[in-house]
C-alpha cells in the first residue's frame, strides 16, 4: 500500500511524539497506530479498575487533553488519589506530569 506525504509526515510527527513524551508519562503507554493514524495511550497504574483506560486522539494536543480529563475522572471517583496528570505542565501543550 503507498502511502501520500501527508499520511507519511503524520505518521513521522506521531511517532516522534511518542519517543518524546513515552519517558515523561511513567502510568501511560504511549504508542501510535498506523492503521488508524491516531495516537493511543493505555494506563497502567494498580488503580485503574478493569476494563482499563485506554485513550485515543488524531493529534497530540487533543491526546494530552483526554488524558488529563480521563484522568482527573478516575482520580475523583477514587476520592483521595492524586490526580495522575495535570494541565499545563509541559509548556504549550496542555501536558503531563507524575
């Protein structure tokens, strides 16, 4: 299957994405799909109630901010837990941190 510019500079910018933030979020998973084009992170932290929590965006922006929101869900309905990533700790992206 050939793939077009736009589709391979996507894929290169996700990937690239990955490599950079995987180390920064130690209870996330981070990876990118190729079939898909999208972004996907799982969580990994003991709290996470089954099914788990898995994440998905087409962008990394949007990643981060479900992550956060996501997150912030299950910190309130663990009552007491620290949330697991919070807004604006990675400059000009809406972040991480542990």
């Amino acid at each position: 299957m050939l793939i077009d510019k736009a589709d391979a500079a996507a894929d290169a910018a996700g990937m690239a994405f990955v490599e950079q933030y995987r180390p920064r979020l130690h209870l996330w998973w981070l990876m990118y799909s190729l079939r898909r084009r999208r972004l996907v992170a799982f969580y990994q932290g003991d709290d996470c109630p089954p099914p788990g929590l898995v994440v998905e965006a087409a962008h990394p922006d949007e990643l981060l901010k479900r992550m956060n929101n996501e997150a912030q869900a299950l910190w309130i309905s663990r009552q007491g837990r620290q949330p697991l990533l919070l807004a604006g700790s990675f400059p000009g992206s809406g972040g991480a941190r542990r």
